[in-house]
C-alpha cells in the first residue's frame, strides 16, 4: 500500500471522507477543512502507521496539501510512494 493510500485512509477515518475523492493536490484546510485538532489527530495516527516519522513546527506549518504531506512522510521515512 502506497503512503497516498494509507493518508487517505487515515483522512477517511478522522473526517469520514470517501479516499476516492481524495487527491495530492488537495488543501488541508480550504478543501478537507481540516481543524487544528484533526491536524494532530491526522499527525498522530500518520506516528502510528509510519514509524520514524517526526517533524518540527515549522515542518508541520508547511504541509497544505495531501501531497506535502505524502512527501514528508517519505523523506521522514524513506518509505516509497
């Protein structure tokens, strides 16, 4: 399973959202209305699924679409797309 298909399970999960309708190129905020608490949640969970994954502040503030966070996932753990 790719690190897009586990996101999108992951944002299935926390915001009951069909991962179909999901795409890299979707904003967090403007187009899953992502609150500050499901951010967390989303990060927790993604902790969980891919360990070694970590990222700082000002990581996390630079993650807006559901492809920002593919790609830190993958640079954080090295795991393929």
């Amino acid at each position: 399973m790719s690190i897009l298909e586990k996101i999108k399970i992951i944002a299935r999960d926390l915001l009951g959202i069909d991962p179909d309708m999901i795409t890299e190129d979707m904003r967090l905020v403007e187009d899953l209305g992502i609150t500050d608490v499901q951010a967390y949640q989303l990060y927790a969970k993604a902790q969980e699924i891919f360990p070694g994954l970590t990222a700082t502040l000002t990581e996390a503030k630079k993650l807006h679409t559901i492809g920002d966070v593919v790609e830190l996932v993958r640079r954080k753990t090295g795991e393929s797309y």
